[in-house]
C-alpha cells in the first residue's frame, strides 16, 4: 500500500475542495469544463430518445416547417401580396423559419430543462448551467434537418448562395445565444414560480408575429426599424436572409448591433440571476 | 496518517419551513397577489410598519443540521446512522455538493463520487449499453473510464444478454443491480452512499456490500455510507457516528455507538416530527408501539404481540381514507396490514383521534432491527394521502435456543438471515423428524 501514497496525495492536493455556504464561484468555469462530458451525454441522450421513441420524430422535423412555410407563403405572399426582396416567397419565409423554429423549440424545451430533470438536480452533483445548454443543442438538429430540406428548395428554384452563405454560423451562434439565454432565464423562473411554464408558449406565439419569419423586414417602415431591432430575433433572422439570400438584401446594421446588444445583456442578467438562484435549487425544486 | 481527507467544522443547514404550503416553490400569481394586495394595503395606510398579521403565519427555522463537526482519515468507512429527519440525508447533500451549507464548512481533498440513489439518470427507452454511458457521465466518470470498466459493469450485473434492450423491459432487479454496478466502478478518492441498498435481493445487497467493502480496503478509497442496516454497518465500518436531531450524538467505534443508538430506540419509540398528508389536511401527531401490556417500547421478544397506534389529527373531515402498515427488515418488505386489501376503513377522520393496529405475533429473528412503514390512500383508492414513509423501527431481542435454534452458529446467524421465521418440519434420511415451531 506504501506505493500508493504519493500518488493519493498528489490527487488529493488537486482535487482539495472547500465547502462553506455563499461559495462555488471560484471553480464554476473549471467544474463546466471538468462537466464537459455530461453535457454531450445528456445532449445525446435527449436526441437518441427524441428520434427513437417516435418514428415520425424525423418526419415531424421536415414536416413542421415545410408546413409552417407553405402557410406563411400562402398568406404573406399570395393573399397579402407582400414584397418577396425579388427572391422566390417560400426562400425568403423558409430562411426565416430555420432561425425561428430553432429558437422557439430551444426556448420551449430549455425552459421547462430544470423542472422535467428535477430528480437528477437533487441527487448528484453537476453545473447546473448543462441542463439548459444541452436541451438548445439537441435543436440542433432539428436545424440541420431544415437546413437540408432548404437546400433543397434553393435547389428547386435553382437559387445559389453568394459568399455570405459562410457566415451563417455567426448568425447561428447568435441565436443560440439569444435562445439560451432566455431560456436559461425563464427555466430559473420556473424553479422558483412554478406557474412561469404558462408564460413561455405564450412568449413563442406571440414571438412568431413580431419576428419577421412569415415577411421581410422591409416591411417595416424606416422610422420603427430600430425599435423593432429589439427583438434580438430580427437580428438573427435578418442575419440569415442576408447570408443565404445574398446580395439581393442590404444589412441593416444598426439593428443586428441592437440585437448583439440585446442578446449579451440578456445573457449576463439570465446567468447572474442563475447563478443566484442555483444554490437553492436543490431546496426549492 | 497525516491529514484528514474529510474535515466538517461547525456544519449547519436550515430550512424554512412554511405551515402554509406543501410545495417549496411558489407560484407567480401568489407572490402577485401578495404585491396587489400590499400595495392596496399601503394606499388606504401609507405610515403602518410590517403586517401584524405576517408574524403568526411566518415560516419557521428549522435547523436539519446544527454545530456538526468531525474529520475522516483517508481510507476510513465511516458509518452515518440515526432516525428518519435526524439529518443524514442533509449532510450527504451537502458534502456532494447538492445544497449549500447555512454555516461552517467542509474540506473536502479528494474528487467525491455520491451515490444518493441508483440509477439517476436513467432513461427508460434507452438501452442497457446506453444508459451505463449516461449513468457513468452522470456520476462523473470520463468516456476513457467508462469504456474501460465496461465489460466489468457489465459482469457485475449479470445483465450480457440484455445490453440491448431499453431498461423499461427490465425487471426490477436487473435494473437496480445495473444501476449499482455502474456506481459501484467509479473510482473517487471520496465514495458517499446514502442507503441505496435497502433495494435487490438479498444476494444482490450481500455482492454489493462486499464490492464496497474491496472499494475501502482494498483500493484504500474514503467511504461514508448510510444505512438503517445496523449489521451492514458493523461489518463495513469501523467507526459510526451517530446524528440526532441535526446534531452528533455520539462518534466512535462502531460496535459502541450502535448499542448505543440501540437503547436510545429503546427508550423512545414516537416519531420525531410531525407527519403531515399530501394535501396537508391530516397530521399524524404520534405513532406509538406498545407490548401486550399497553406499555411504550420498542423492544420485543420473538412471536410476541405488537400494537401500532396512530393518532391522527384531522383539521378537515378526511372521509373513508385508506391506510396501510408494512413491516421491514434490512432485506425489504416482510408483511403488512393494509386496508386496500382487507377493506376496513374508518368512515370519518375528524379531529384528533387513533388508529390501532396488533399484530397478534411477530414470527422475527431477534438480534434484527425493524422498520415499519406508514402510508395511505384518499377514498378513491388511487391518489395518495400520505407518501409511504418510515415512521418508527423497533427491535427483537432474545436468543436463538429460547425460539427452538439449535444450531451452533444460530446466535451469530440470526442477525443476518432471512427474518420470518414460520413452523416447519425436517424429515431426516435417519427417519427422524425434527420440527421448529417457535412461537
């Protein structure tokens, strides 16, 4: 057992952990990273049992949009005769509807994260911050499946993407963030006032019409852009139209500002009241 | 040894308790209602201080562990024993880091695996394969560790033919000895268990036991386990400490302290706190034991009679509930009264009143510590009332010989065999009978 000895102390001088209340800031950043493996276990676990549990799982992903698109086509397009930006109406309703059903499901499914793994928050010890993130990454595939069917409509209307198209993933990451954030601000409200699951499928609805998924921007007369830039969805959205559509659009870059403004203090004032919060969410959930 | 690898100083952790609500958490509309309703308040009186009417309605302190303090040397096991509510579970939380202190502070130098409860995480459409992936990230292992100790989890559980098909398929036992088995590979300097087996067969509970016991002492690993089982602990731990009330009773040498834990049981046989129903209506203010004369104790011979008495105070008429009794030993359920099946049941539960119940023998080893559980039904038959709950445990003392075992070893068997024991009859090659009618 002697030859055991150095090798326990040295684990145990890096491994030396103080409990005492008001404390766990200091190694947060390094348990997430030390955490790093459950946050794709977890995230693999919700995607191998969102597809396997129903076989429609996959068709439901190509489905919803295509659906959402050709409904939004119909009214936008043909029965309100809105302005298409001179791209085929169902490109310019479907580049919307990727950021948008991304966010919307991510905020949905974040959001209720804590509540429906409560029993794992109260046995084992983890970052907290994972249950969140991984249930904005599982939507991410749900993304890449839309995204393929997109290509395929480009394809269709033989619609070819300029240079922009490669900074998508900017857009992407912002709204992950944006997606994020407010869900990770919602599901701590909803640990601490039960009935705030009531609020996010209304935030979503709502979302939906004051997003601009179903027409463009444009739409919206000069003097309000900005106003309406604090959606920091219009940001992204209007983001992925310039990326795929291309040329044909102008960035509006004081509201994809706005929306990074947006999007970052939302984000800091969601962790920081997480972070308040987490302490207690073993004793409250 | 040099330093401790567990030092808890002045440990301490309150709760706040709310005579209002069964649920922690509030509900928005409330807090909003609350707002509405002070600010309409403060219009009609601007100049009045705090609500008067707040103080008696207030939440309570409530301290589950106080002034708690001890060190653990590396390589020691540790057992944590003590009634229902006296806080063990609260200190587990705490060192696995799932709630936060209120005062003092642990050191803790070395990585804490806890094992609260088998199979956390656990997903039921996922497939055994799968969810010993889950379950070993869940409890900190790395993919490196996990695919290493894989076909091991795998052996120990005794689950080959099975890795394949979602856990829902399982039956109750290769679900927990799967769960146990992934747990029982982690490989932390510091391994926390909180009474996780109390579930399996009794092989099973006897594989895991000696699996921790490698874990300790072989593989030099911390252990702090806890257990109602008295005789797991003795042959797992050298050292017990005893909580009572959120406080140390006493911390020594096992076999020491679990005496005198004993006697202490011996003395007090009610609950602690009070036992409240779901929906808060009823409160179960005692349950008391009593022996065949109508005394208090918790002490009993083989095959005597044992009353249970619950007193109950109903603030609201609670009408044809259903309860039931269970008796366990360390190797699970063993038998029960349970209205569900007999079909008595009070027809109104209106104040203060009680509930009794003999068991005109108990055919139980001695030397076995018993637990009994409570728990009950609303008048449908199917919504719960009370959650199954541990309320009181008591204890068979005598000798083997006085039951009618002979065996040489009986007197050091009896504490670890299975515990009912009813009358039976050998018919020996040699054409002798030999019958053992007890009680």
């Amino acid at each position: 057992m002697a030859h055991q000895d150095p090798k326990t102390a040295s684990v145990c001088d890096r491994f030396e952990l103080v409990i005492e209340p008001g404390r766990g800031f200091r190694n947060y950043w390094r348990d997430i990273w030390q955490y790093r493996e459950l946050l794709y276990f977890l995230s693999w676990r919700d995607i191998l049992v969102r597809y396997k549990q129903t076989a429609i799982g996959v068709a439901w992903a190509i489905l919803r949009p295509l659906l959402t698109m050709a409904v939004f086509t119909t009214i936008f397009g043909y029965l309100a005769k809105l302005p298409s930006e001179g791209v085929p109406y169902p490109i310019l309703v479907f580049t919307a509807m990727l950021p948008w059903q991304f966010f919307s499901s991510s905020l949905s499914e974040s959001s209720n994260s804590f509540i429906t793994n409560a029993n794992m928050l109260t046995k084992i010890y983890f970052p907290r911050l994972i249950v969140p993130a991984s249930a904005v990454i599982v939507n991410l595939v749900d993304f890449l499946i839309s995204f393929i069917i997109l290509g395929a409509l480009m394809a269709w209307y033989r619609f070819a993407p300029g240079w922009q198209v490669f900074t998508l993933p900017l857009f992407l990451s912002l709204g992950f963030l944006a997606s994020f954030g407010l869900g990770l601000w919602m599901a701590t409200l909803n640990v601490k006032y039960r009935d705030f699951r009531y609020v996010v499928p209304f935030i979503v609805q709502l979302g939906l019409y004051v997003s601009p998924v179903g027409f463009s921007s444009s739409v919206v007369p000069g003097k309000w852009r900005l106003l309406y830039s604090l959606n920091p969805m219009v940001g992204v959205i209007d983001g992925f139209r310039w990326a795929i559509l291309g040329g044909e659009l102008r960035f509006y870059w004081p509201g994809f500002l706005l929306s990074l403004v947006i999007t970052s203090v939302m984000l800091l004032f969601a962790f920081r009241y997480f972070r308040n919060t987490e302490r207690k969410f073993a004793d409250i959930i | 040894m040099g330093k401790p690898i567990l030092s808890v100083e002045k440990l301490g952790k309150k709760y706040l308790l709310s005579h209002q609500r069964s649920e922690p958490y509030t509900a928005l509309r409330d807090v909003m209602a609350e707002k509405v309703k002070e600010f309409r308040r403060r219009l009609v009186n601007p100049f009045s201080g705090a609500r008067p009417s707040d103080s008696g309605s207030g939440p309570e302190e409530f301290w589950a562990l106080r002034n708690v303090s001890f060190d653990v040397s590396p390589g020691d096991r540790v057992g944590i024993i003590g009634r229902n509510g006296a806080g063990k579970s609260t200190l587990l939380k705490i060192l696995s880091r799932i709630t936060e202190p209120t005062e003092g502070k642990a050191h803790l130098r070395g990585r804490v695996a806890s094992l609260l409860e088998v199979g956390t995480g656990f997903h039921p459409e996922l497939t055994g394969r799968e969810n010993i992936s889950l379950n070993g990230a869940v409890l900190g292992m790395t993919k490196v560790e996990i695919r290493k100790k894989f076909d091991e989890i795998v052996d120990f559980a005794e689950v080959e033919k099975f890795l394949d098909t979602p856990v829902k398929h399982y039956s109750s036992g290769m679900y927990v000895r799967l769960a146990f088995a992934v747990a029982a590979h982690l490989e932390p300097e510091i391994l926390v268990v909180d009474e996780v087996l109390a579930v399996g067969d009794a092989a099973f509970q006897r594989k895991c036991l000696g699996k921790m016991e490698d874990v300790a002492s072989q593989e030099g690993r911390t252990v702090l386990f806890v257990s109602h089982n008295m005789a797991a602990i003795q042959t797992l731990c050298r050292r017990a400490i005893w909580l009572d009330a959120g406080r140390v009773e006493q911390d020594g040498e096992s076999e020491a302290v679990i005496n005198a834990y004993g006697e202490r049981l011996q003395n007090a046989s009610n609950i602690p706190a009070t036992l409240r129903s779901l929906d808060g209506n009823i409160d179960i203010e005692q349950i008391q034991l009593l022996d065949k004369n109508g005394r208090a104790t918790s002490v009993y011979s083989p095959g005597s009679p044992i009353k249970v008495e619950i007193h109950y105070h109903a603030k609201q008429p609670v009408r044809r509930p259903y309860v039931w009794l269970g008796i366990q030993s360390q190797f699970g359920a063993l038998f029960g009264a349970n209205m569900l099946l007999d079909g008595a049941r009070p027809e109104v539960l209106e104040g203060r009143g009680c509930i009794g119940c003999t068991f005109h023998t108990l055919p139980l080893l001695p030397g076995q510590m018993y637990r009994i559980m409570f728990g009950g039904r609303k008048e449908d038959g199917f919504s719960a009332l009370f959650k199954a709950t541990e309320v009181t445990h008591f204890l068979i003392t005598g000798s083997a010989e006085e039951i009618g075992l002979k065996g040489e070893l009986a007197d050091s068997l009896v504490g670890q065999s299975s515990p009912v024991l009813l009358p039976y009859t050998w018919e020996l090659p040699d054409g002798r009978f030999v019958s053992v009618n007890p009680f």
